[in-house]
C-alpha cells in the first residue's frame, strides 16, 4: 500500500500544480469575456444615457421613473428595460473592477461570485494556458501544496476510518511465525 499512495501523492501534486498553472490563464479569459459583455451593456444603455442627457441633464434615474409612471403599457415596460440595463451595467462593472486585485483574489472573488454563464461560456472557449509570471508560478505551487495537503488528509483520514471500522487484521500465520524466531520462543 505505500508503493500506491506514493505513486498516487505524485500524481496529485503534478496534477495540481499543473491545475494551479491554468487557473491565472482562465482568470484572464473570463475578465476578456466580462469586459466584452460589459462593452455591450454600455452600448445597449447609450441612446437611453443620450435622451437622459436631452432631457433630464444626465439623470438616467429620472428618464427610468419618467417611463415607469406612464399608463402606457410599451413605455413602462421601457423603464423597467432601461433599469435592467442600468443595474447589468453596475453589476459588471463592479465584477470588473474585483477582477483587477492580486491573482489571489481574483481566484477568490471568482471561487465566491462568479456568473455562472460567463465561466460555462469562458470555459467552452477556453485555451489552456500555463502561467509562467512570478504571481502565476507562486499561484501555481501554493495551489498545488495546498491540494497536497487535503490529499494527504483525506488519505490519512480514510486509513483511520479503515482500521477503525475494519479493527486490525489479524498477523498472517508467516508473520507470527517471524516473530516468534525473533523473539526466541521457539524451540527446536
């Protein structure tokens, strides 16, 4: 068995610095990814910003109440359009913005908050890249000990479980026999 668990505590610490090393390229992908759909939130908002600047100096909050207060039905549902559009673009705009810390907080910000449309559509499109910045190869091998770790305690928690449920196995009959030529019990 420790002829196994060396050959798989390897494997798992290559496999997980290599992870560790894809992580800072798909962070890059997925910031690409929310910038473009932030662009795209702005420009879908930009007539409605221009007759807000026309007509209300700039206040797009009064257009939008403007809308929602007229009885006819197509020009309220324009309001709450305009809203809509006016909350995805402060939405993106702050994930944008939480995006551009520290590699390690970028990967936690993302771990906790991101938008499960832009990872799967991130991910589809994803080209695997290795990081081989400072910050990326640091990442790299902080990820890789720390899935390490959790290995090791999953492995070690699963032998203590063993032994426990399963008691320990009984000496095999040659095992017994070499402890007692070791210990000089037995006569000849």
């Amino acid at each position: 068995m420790p002829i196994v668990r060396g050959l798989l505590d390897r494997v798992v610490l290559v496999s997980a610095a290599v992870a560790g090393g894809l992580v800072p390229g798909f962070i890059a992908q997925y910031r690409q990814r929310l910038g473009g759909r932030l662009d795209q939130a702005r420009l879908d908002l930009e007539p409605w910003q221009k007759l807000a600047d026309q007509f209300y100096q700039g206040d797009i909050d009064k257009l939008i109440q403007y809308h929602l207060a007229s009885t006819d039905p197509t020009f309220h549902s324009e309001g709450a359009i305009i809203r809509a559009l006016v909350a995805t673009v402060h939405q993106l705009q702050s994930a944008v913005d939480a995006l551009h810390g520290s590699l390690a907080s970028q990967a936690a910000y993302l771990t906790l908050h991101a938008d499960p449309g832009i990872a799967r559509a991130t991910l589809a499109d994803w080209v695997p890249t290795f990081a081989l910045s400072g910050e990326g190869l640091l990442f790299a091998l902080v990820f890789a000990v720390l899935f390490w770790l959790v290995f090791l305690a999953l492995w070690w928690l699963l032998g203590l479980s063993g032994r426990r449920l399963f008691g320990q196995r009984p000496a095999r009959s040659w095992q017994r026999r070499a402890r007692e030529l070791d210990s000089g019990s037995i006569e000849h």
